[in-house]
C-alpha cells in the first residue's frame, strides 16, 4: 500500500515537473514571436508601449498560474491520503511563496493604474519674465509631442509671460490643449513675507500658493518647472495619482545631490529634510486632500519656525516642502527617480536609468543648464535641442476619438479654407492669406518703459534670416525704441537667440523687441510681419520703414521734434522720410544733407528705385526736396509708396499681399483714402543698401501666374476700398441718397457740397471709378484693370450700409445740407446729382 502511494506520489511529481517545463517552454517559444524573451523587464508600471504584447503576455500568465493552482490542490488532496499526516512535500512551503512571488511578478503589470485615452490632465506652471517664457515652449513641445490626452495647462505668470503665452497658444491653435491663466501679482502677497536667496525670486514661491491660485474645482495637478523637457507620455506620470495611499498628497522624487545632507562644504546648513530630501521639480498634488489638511496654515507655520534660525531659503519653495515633509513624511509619495533625473553637477542621477528607454523627465536643475557635467550629458543636451528647434506647426495633431471643445477661431478658419476653390489659380494666394503663423512675442529681454512723452517714435520693420546683418547697422544709427517682427523656422529662432547674445551691439539694447513669427506656406507674409511689429509699439508714433535701409544719424531725435513743431498730435497726417539708395555695399555714410547732395551729384547715391520703379518714390518731389528747408505738403498718386511716420493707430497693412508686390502702395492708399496729410520732411532722409534678390521678386519676375494674381488681388483691394470708404461716406452723409457725380462744370449752388464730398470720398471716388471732370475719364489706378463706367461720364455710387466710424467726422452743417438738398428735389431719397 505505501509503495503503491509512493509510486503515485512520484508519477504526480513527474507530472507537476513536466508540465511546469512544458508551460515555460510554451511562454519562452511564443516570446520570440513578439521579437524578445521572457526575461522581462522589471515592471515598471509606467510603460505605455506594447500593451498588445503586455496583455498576450499576461493571459498566458494567468493560464500557467491556473494550471499550477489545479496541479497543487491535487498534490494537497494526495498528501491528505498519507497515514502519518505528516508534510510529505518538504518543498511545497517554498513553492508557495515563489507562487506567491510570481502572482506578484505576473500581475504586477496588470494592476497597473491606467487613464483612460480621453481624460483631460491638468499641468501647472510658473512663469515670469521673458526668458523663462522661452524656455516653457520647449517643455510644452515634449509634453506635446508624446501625449495621447486633452490637456489643460495653467500658467502662474507675470504681465509679460501673460503676454507672450497667450499669443502664442491663441496662434499656435493646437486641439485638444486648454490655457488657464493666474495673475502672480496676486499672489505675491502670500510669499513675499519669506527671504529667498535663490535665482528665481519670488516666483521660485509660487507653487506654494497653488491650493489658492488653482480653481477649487480642480482635485489635482502635476506641478513642473520650466526647465523640464519629458521623453515619454505624460499621462503614465499622471496615472501614478492611482498609487498614493489615504494620507498620501504630495508625489516627490528623491534629491539627487547631497545638498540636505549638509556635507557640500565646511559648515554648510540645509533646510531640514527627510534623508536627502526631495525636489520639487515635478510635483503630484492631491489639492483636495491638501485642502482639507489646511495646507496653506500647514507650510505658513512650518516656514515661520524655520526662518527663525535660517533667516532666508536657499532653494525657494523646495526647502518649504521639504521642512513640512520632514514634519510628517506620511504626506509623501515617493516617485521613482526617473520621473526626475536631475542633471546638477555631482548627482547621483546615472543611478536612475540603465537604458535610454528607462529616462521618463530630464530636469536641468542646474544653473549651467546645458553645460551641466554629466557622463551621458551630451545624449540629454541633443534630445533637449531636438525639442527646441522641432517645428511646432508639426503638433497642431487631433487626437483621434477624443471629442474636442469647439474653439471659435479654428472653426472660423476652418469654415473660411472650405470655402476656397481649390481650382482658382490664385488658390495658394487666397490659402497664405488664412495660414494661421504662429507669433511669439517678445523673444528676448525687452526692458523699455514708454515715457510720458507725446511725441516719442518707434522703427518698424521686418525681416527673415537672410537680413540678419542690418541689425546690428540699424541699432547704431537709431536710439529709439525698436519693434521688428522676424519670419523664422523654430531651427532659425534658435539660431537667432544665440546670434542676438553673443552681439555686442545688439546684447547691450532692451529697447529692441523681437517677434518671432514662425514659418509656415509658401509665401512670405510681409503684411502679416509688419501688423505684428506694428501692433506692439508702444509709442505714440511709428516709423514705417524696411530692415535694408539704414535712417540718417540723429533721425530719431529729429523725428521727435519735427512732430513737437507739426503740432502732430492734433493733425491727421504722415511724414515722409526720402529714400535713396546706394549700389556699394561699402559707403562712407553721409552726416548730413550737404553731405548728402554731394554724394547724389557724384553719383554715388540715387533717389530710390528711379531706374527701375520711379512712380514709387517720384511724388516725393526731390527736386523741391534738394532745396527745402520746411516741410512741404504732396498729393497722393497712384503706387506711391513713401515710408512714413505716422500715429500708432494708423490703419494696418492689408494682409492679402504677400510675398513681392503692392504690400506698401495698398496701405499708403488707405492713409490718403483716411485724409492723411502728406508731409515731406526737409532735413530727414534713409538709404537703401545693397543686397541678393529676394525669392518672391524672383517669382514675380518670373512667373506670369504670380503677377495674374497680383493684379487680381488688386482689384478685390480696390473694391472692398471702394466699398469701405462708399459705406463711410454714407454714414457719415446721409442714409438713402443715391450720389452721383457727372463730368463737366458744376453748378455754383452745389460747389461747396461737392467740395465737401470731395474731401469725404475723394478715395472712394478714386476706387469706384467716379468720373472726372475730364470729360469723363476713370480716375481708377494704373494697372488695376478696372472695369469702364456703366455709362460715359457718369457713374452712381449705391449706398446702403453703415461704416465704421474711424473713416472720418463729417461736421453736421453738411449733413443738413445734403438732406436739404434732397428735399429741394421732392424726396429724402432722390439722388444727389451735381452735373453740368
């Protein structure tokens, strides 16, 4: 009987054996399927690629595992048959717990805490100032590159990072990606009473506040500061939310340096800290949880104890968290360190990786930042760069599944691309006109405060990296404040940044802003850069000019007193610089006007464009200019095209012009369809300098396409001007009169209403082709192509709507005059005619 149980025992253990082989050999076979082997990595719980693979691997798991529970519980049945009752298995206690380590093993994975693909994750920042803002798009770009989840980003930040963010992330447009901001100054109270020695100042104190700052609806965040860069989802660092216990509220990884350990140097005193402490570059916060804790008492009093014996932070917020921590370190979660490689001189961060897959957040916490040493510093430094010149035009991706709120804006130009005709031959025309550019503002140090004076001035200008040599010639000649938009690739702003830093001329200026409109199309959008610049002067006048003509030295102060002595502030008009142009890239540059003429009679100096486009700068009479010594006034023709300085509020560059091509003529229009006096300045003058055509005058030499569409888009202007100065004169004249103006002589008793009207629509007349008293001939533009009068010597303006009201005051004595002569005729809507 024993033998015959001893023999059965030994079969089932040759069973138990066998199978046990064969269910391995099984799972190590199907592993080479999936191109790897069943020596699996330590589970990381953080891995967001292969889940196929991962859940293929798991069921087989769970199969061996159901297999061994049926082949145990037979072994435990068999063993209750034995006499002595005794434990026959001397292993089986063993087994278990390497069962039980391999139920651990094996579902480790599967208790992983998952988010699910459309869950909105929320990311809080602090940013101040101009640099810091730079450096935050760097970090965005990485979290945008590898997420898979709607985000929704609330920045803490100054008036200028306010600025700068919110133009960027309006521009930028990117889906599913929401933009919450907090004034800091409103939270500077709440920290300003706490000494800080560190870099970052007041802000470094921010991310105490944020249980305050944050809405109260919002239960938690990841915390990051801005010289972060992510290499992998950030949704795997939001999951980990799943792993805190009840009393855990804040996630934290380790410090990598020694600095609480209070050993870096000879009587060196830290901040309490538990162990080495914790860094608060990348923060989980459970605001609810630290709410109900009474946070803000909770570090208030802690701080307060502590500063009585160390007078001040040395790490800004982080020795705050970490004397609470040390308090009560139940509060903490501790983060594995690869959510926080810390890349300080003499860490221990090479301790947090052992494969480039393992690296999860690169933190350059130290303030050498890129010239950090690190054994593997240049593989971080060349992810961190691919990142700060990836084209961010590539992250505008929707998110596939996920509904996304609807923005106004991207609906609008949705709406607007749909409309297009694909075969209209100036379709890519039309398209550039929406391209919705990306704009960062203010790319680099800006400091210059607008005095209270009326009468200060700012250069405008724009450029693309081709011109990047004037900069420096143009800050020598000009004082004053600067605003110049720059069209760039994310590569070419970078190039840029370093170029600006390492210039002594251009370092030693923070009256100069630069704005980086990145690239996108195929045109070059030089209406769009010159809004831009234009739109964030923030003087009271403007000069309108281009990056290739140096201004005349002293030409900012003359400015200034030219508009003192004009009396500009209570006029409408524009004063125009003349231009000349040199073909010697190298010229002795003259002081002064006497200086000037000379050069002009040797010819060394030409009036600009006078051999190959003289109507451009031709009404500027030079001639008078030679010899004038005030300022005298010239009439508008058709394509001049001055560069002028006017009122900040002048109207915009129409941005249906891009590339080579009526972008100025357009706008000089407008001024002089606005009644803009203009002015020619006697003692002023620019220079233009030599330099390679550009690719869009190539084009428009070139191509007979590109100058088709040229002059289509002309005559849509010269409508839409017709229809907006039409729209003003009726407004402004009286509603329903039906005005026409005949060729010939006038009657005397409607003189001085045409004078008026004249005045008030003398541009629009121009661009709905009223006749002339010429005998009828179109007083249109040359080159415009415009359609001939429905009839010789006349044509009939229709007026039917309101315009704004920025097209001009029309004095009420003419508004009576008008009604009273359409009266006279028997009717408030009869036509006005004035006729021979």
């Amino acid at each position: 009987m024993l033998c015959s149980w001893r023999v059965k025992l030994k079969l089932l253990l040759a069973t138990v054996t066998l199978a046990v082989l064969l269910s391995w050999l099984y799972l190590f076979m199907g592993s080479f399927e999936y191109g790897r082997f069943l020596l699996l990595p330590p589970c990381l719980g953080e891995q967001p690629s292969r889940d196929m693979e991962r859940e293929a691997l798991a069921s087989r798991v769970r199969r061996v595992e159901e297999e061994n529970q049926q082949l145990r519980l037979q072994l435990s049945q068999v063993q209750g048959e034995g006499s002595d009752g005794s434990q026959q298995w001397g292993t089986s206690a063993e087994d278990g717990d390497t069962a039980a380590g391999e139920r651990r093993n094996g579902t480790a994975c599967l208790k992983q805490q998952t988010v699910h693909k459309c869950e909105l994750l929320h990311v809080a920042i602090v940013c101040a100032g101009h640099n810091a803002s730079r450096d935050v798009v760097t970090l965005v770009k990485s979290i945008l590159f590898h997420r898979k989840n709607p985000l929704h980003f609330h920045f803490i930040t100054d008036s200028v990072a306010h600025q700068i963010l919110q133009t960027l992330f309006q521009s930028w447009m990117v889906p599913s990606v929401h933009v919450s901001f907090y004034n800091a100054d409103d939270l500077k109270p709440e920290v300003s009473w706490i000494p800080n020695k560190h870099y970052s100042g007041i802000y470094g104190l921010m991310k105490l506040t944020l249980t305050k700052a944050l809405p109260s609806s919002l239960s938690k965040v990841i915390v990051l500061d801005t010289d972060i860069t992510f290499a992998t989802d950030i949704a795997e660092l939001w999951a980990v939310f799943g792993k805190f216990s009840d009393k855990q509220v804040i996630g934290l990884v380790e410090n990598q340096s020694d600095w609480y350990l209070g050993n870096l140097w000879k009587n060196h005193k830290p901040w309490p800290a538990l162990g080495r402490g914790f860094n608060t570059g990348v923060i989980l916060l459970l605001l609810d949880r630290l709410r109900r804790l009474s946070w803000e008492q909770m570090w208030r009093l802690t701080a307060e104890r502590e500063l009585m014996s160390m007078l001040s932070t040395s790490l800004a917020d982080q020795d705050i968290f970490n004397a609470v921590i040390k308090q009560d370190p139940a509060l903490v979660y501790r983060l594995p360190c690869f959510w926080n490689v810390q890349l300080s001189d003499h860490t221990r961060s090479e301790q947090c990786y052992t494969e480039v897959s393992d690296l999860k957040v690169i933190h350059w916490n130290s303030p050498k930042k890129l010239r950090v040493k690190n054994k593997h510093v240049e593989f971080f430094r060349n992810l961190y760069l691919t990142f700060l010149e990836y084209d961010g035009n590539l992250l505008r991706r929707e998110l596939f599944g996920c509904a996304s709120l609807p923005s106004p804006p991207s609906n609008q130009l949705q709406q607007a691309l749909e409309e297009l005709d694909e075969d209209d031959p100036c379709y890519d025309f039309r398209r550039q006109h929406l391209v919705q550019h990306r704009i960062h503002l203010f790319f680099l140090q800006y400091e210059f405060l607008a005095l209270p004076d009326p009468t200060d001035v700012t250069l405008v200008a724009q450029l693309s990296m081709d011109r990047l040599q004037m900069l420096e010639a143009i800050c020598k000649h000009w004082a004053g404040p600067i605003s110049l938009a720059l069209y760039m690739s994310d590569a070419e702003a970078q190039q840029f940044l370093r170029y600006a830093q390492a210039s002594e001329v251009l370092s030693a200026r923070r009256n100069v802003a630069y704005h980086i409109v990145y690239k996108e199309g195929q045109f070059y959008p030089i209406n769009l850069l010159r809004n831009v610049a234009l739109a964030n002067t923030q003087t009271p006048y403007v000069f309108l000019t281009d990056i290739d003509f140096l201004p005349m030295y002293g030409l900012y102060d003359y400015l200034r007193s030219s508009i003192q002595q004009l009396e500009l502030p209570h006029r409408k008009a524009a004063l125009i610089v003349p231009a000349f142009e040199t073909l010697h890239y190298r010229l002795t540059f003259p002081k002064s006007k006497a200086e000037l003429l000379s050069m002009l009679d040797m010819g060394s100096l030409y009036t600009f464009r006078y051999h190959v486009w003289p109507k451009g700068h031709a009404p500027t009479d030079y001639a008078k200019w030679r010899t004038a010594t005030v300022p005298y006034r010239v009439a508008w023709q058709p394509d001049f095209e001055p560069y002028v300085v006017v009122r900040r509020d002048c109207p915009k560059y129409d941005q249906r012009f891009v590339g080579f091509g009526w972008n100025k003529v357009s706008h000089i229009m407008e001024l002089d369809a606005q009644e803009y006096e203009l002015l020619v300045l006697p003692n002023a003058f620019m220079i233009h300098m030599p330099h390679a055509p550009s690719f869009d005058i190539s084009k428009f030499r070139l191509s007979a396409g590109y100058r088709g569409c040229l002059q289509t888009l002309r005559e849509e202007f010269h409508q839409d001007l017709s229809r907006r100065i039409t729209l003003g004169c009726k407004s402004q004249l009286c509603a329903g009169v039906r005005i026409s103006v005949h060729g010939g002589a006038i009657q005397k008793r409607f003189r001085s209403e045409r004078a008026f009207y004249t005045r008030a629509c003398k541009d629009g007349r121009r661009a709905a082709q009223v006749a002339a008293p010429d005998g009828g001939q179109s007083h249109g533009f040359a080159g415009l192509g415009e359609e001939p009068p429905p009839s010789p010597g006349s044509t009939s303006l229709q007026l039917q709507e309101a315009a704004p009201p920025e097209l001009g005051v029309v004095h009420q004595k003419h508004l009576e005059n008008l009604g009273r002569l359409g009266r006279d005729r028997g009717s408030d809507t009869a036509p006005f005619s004035v006729s021979s």
